[in-house]
C-alpha cells in the first residue's frame, strides 16, 4: 500500500501539471503513454520491440495520437496529402503484406491484435489530447467520472458484493460494486457541474453523459482485462509500482475519451 501511495504522489505530481500546461509538453507526454502503453501491448504478445511489426505499431500510435492540425500543416508543407488516415492504411497494407513474406512467422491474427491495439491506444490518447485542448472543465469530466466510478465501484464491491459482474475476465468485479460507482458517480458528477456551471450543460445532458462515461470506463476496465487474460499475464506493465502499467491506469481512459467527442463535448 506505501508503494502504491508514494507512486500515486509522484506520478501526480508530474501528470497535474502537464495537464493543466497543456499544449506541446501535454503533447509530448501524450505520445510517451501511447509508446509505453503499446510497447506493454507488444510485451503481451511477446513481440520484439525491434521488430518490424513493434516498428509499425509505434509509427501507427504517433500518428493516431497526434492533432489534425500537424497533418494539415503537414500537406501544407509537403508535396503528397499526408493525414492521419492515410499512414494508418499504410500500416494496414503493410502489416497484411507481411503476412505473406513472413513464411508463417506472423500470421493475420497477429497482425489483427497489433493493428487493433494500435488503433485502441492511439485513438484513445488522441482524444485524451483533445479534450485537455477544449479545457479543463471537459477532461476532468471525464477523468472525475472513471476515478469517481472506480473508487466506489472498488469499496462498495468489497463492502458487500456478492454477484460477480465478469467472473470469467476479472473475478474480483461485482455487479453491486459496479452500480454503486455509477449511482454515486452520476449523483457527484451531475451536481458537481451543474452547480459549478463549469461545462454550461442543461442538468439532463450531463446526467445521461455520466451514465454513458460511467459505464463506458468499467468497460475498458473489462477490455484491458480480457487483453491481460487472453495474453496469461496480470498487470500489463510494471512501469508504475504497486499499479501496474500504463494500460493497466488508462484502460477506462481510453474508452471515456474517444465517447466525450461522441457525446459531443469535444466539439
């Protein structure tokens, strides 16, 4: 617990003022989770971070993550159209050309999971970047609403939950632990915003995006779980003492995020 206590501290110490900076530095830190998140994806599958399918998974999460604005400066300073879209389908015929020259070393399955990851990571921490860029207000309705939901979805199922929610991808989990963290999310979220007027929503709007968000978190928990359990491993990494990996910290992040921007809210 002292671990995982002073890790918390530090890796606060150094992300709070990051996120409220923003911009480049928020940026650069952005792509260093997405890199250390994927290259604990790689680590799963036991894939070589000198490989030329670790190489293109890399490439595809710098790509993802980074803003439309650098692709548009990007055409404008370059002589062939060059976004986000097209250096993914490059990686896409490239990982599928490599299953035909590898002689069965790295089949389509293979590809499927990197590619997939890939996608998942840099999206997810695409949108983390945008909505710190549409103000604080909109991240921390995100980031309150998974850590709100997990605290208490964590206390109330230890208190007294019984029925296992996913007893198959992560037993610890309850079905009465997992409605306690939304109940007391969604009541702490919409009047902590609607009080504040910190995002000037109508009540209803930020009630039922507390629900979705809440929901959505646990199920990237779950995501991130089946992965772990697929793979036969139990943290994803052990960059963070006493918590894990990277994954294993924004496994609900990376679903909340991309459904703020689906929700609305990054617009």
């Amino acid at each position: 617990m002292q671990t995982r206590i002073i890790t918390a501290i530090v890796a606060l110490a150094v992300f709070v003022p990051l996120v409220v900076i923003g911009k480049l530095p928020l940026l650069l830190l952005t792509i260093a989770l997405g890199w250390v998140a994927m290259g604990e994806m790689l680590r799963m599958t036991k894939t070589l971070l000198v490989s030329f399918e670790a190489l293109l998974s890399l490439t595809g999460v710098v790509a993802l993550v980074v803003p439309n604005n650098f692709w548009i400066w990007v055409s404008d300073n370059w002589p062939m159209t060059v976004t986000s879209d097209t250096v993914v389908s490059t990686i896409a015929f490239l990982f599928l050309l490599r299953t035909v020259l590898s002689k069965k070393s790295f089949n389509i399955n293979y590809a499927g999971v990197l590619f997939l990851s890939m996608v998942y990571i840099g999206k997810g921490f695409h949108y983390f970047y945008l909505a710190d860029q549409k103000g604080l207000a909109v991240l921390f309705f995100g980031m309150l609403t998974v850590w709100i939901t997990d605290s208490f979805a964590y206390f109330c199922g230890k208190a007294y939950g019984k029925h296992k929610l996913a007893p198959t991808i992560s037993p610890n989990k309850t079905w009465e632990g997992s409605v306690s963290g939304s109940v007391i999310a969604i009541v702490v979220m919409t009047v902590l915003y609607s009080a504040t007027g910190w995002l000037h929503r109508p009540v209803l709007e930020l009630l039922l995006a507390t629900v979705f968000l809440s929901i959505g978190g646990q199920l990237g928990d779950l995501i991130e779980s089946s992965f772990k359990r697929h793979f036969g491993v139990k943290d994803s990494g052990n960059i963070l003492p006493g918590h894990g990996g990277i994954l294993d910290r924004f496994d609900s992040m990376l679903v909340v995020m991309p459904m703020l921007s689906i929700l609305g809210f990054l617009q």
